[in-house]
C-alpha cells in the first residue's frame, strides 16, 4: 500500500473528484483523514489532511499518471463539453459524464 496524495484539510470536492476517477479506472484505494477536518483544532491540523492510498502497489503507476493528469489544469480543458454517449452537458472540470460514465473525449 502507497500514499498515493494529500489533500488540503476540508478539500472535500477534490478528493470526490480524485476517488470517482481512480473507481473508473477500477483502482482499489482507501482513504484516511477524510471526515477528521471538523476535529481541526482538538488535534494538530496536519493530522486532518485527506489522504488516498493505493492498495496494490503494481497499480500505484497507473494511479499516480491518473493523478498526473487530473491535477493538470490544461489536460481537463476549460470549456464545457457535452457525453458522446448521452449527450448531457457536462462542466470542464469532469474529465468522464456524471451521468453514464462515458470518458471525455480527446
């Protein structure tokens, strides 16, 4: 098992956004600290950061290329597209379609 990233304490939205691409890559992970940020301040902050672990090492690579990209801001894409499948209008920052999964083209 991998520390795979580490997220700012209450980053809720970017760590949904990095378990819902690492669940359609079919990447088992777990996570830790993720519900701590409300005892910010009974504990030391740092100890509150969400953290997401890779399971199986042989799948850390993958993992972390996953990670590469989603974290890059030009590779999403800063206009709006629409599901080559469904066809429902989708915000730049998604990378596959909320509604059917379909991945983002190009």
């Amino acid at each position: 098992m991998k520390r795979l990233y580490t997220f700012n304490a209450g980053d809720v939205a970017g760590l949904s956004l990095l378990r819902a691409e690492l669940d359609l890559a079919g990447i088992t992970y777990v996570t830790r600290n993720d519900g701590l940020f409300s005892a910010a301040g009974g504990i030391p902050v740092t100890e509150c950061h969400p953290e997401v672990w890779v399971l199986e090492n042989e799948h850390f690579d993958r993992a972390d290329r996953i990670l590469r990209d989603w974290l890059t801001p030009a590779k999403r894409g800063k206009l709006p597209w629409q599901c080559p499948e469904c066809a429902e209008e989708l915000d730049a920052q998604f990378e596959s379609c909320w509604n059917c999964g379909a991945s983002r083209p190009g």
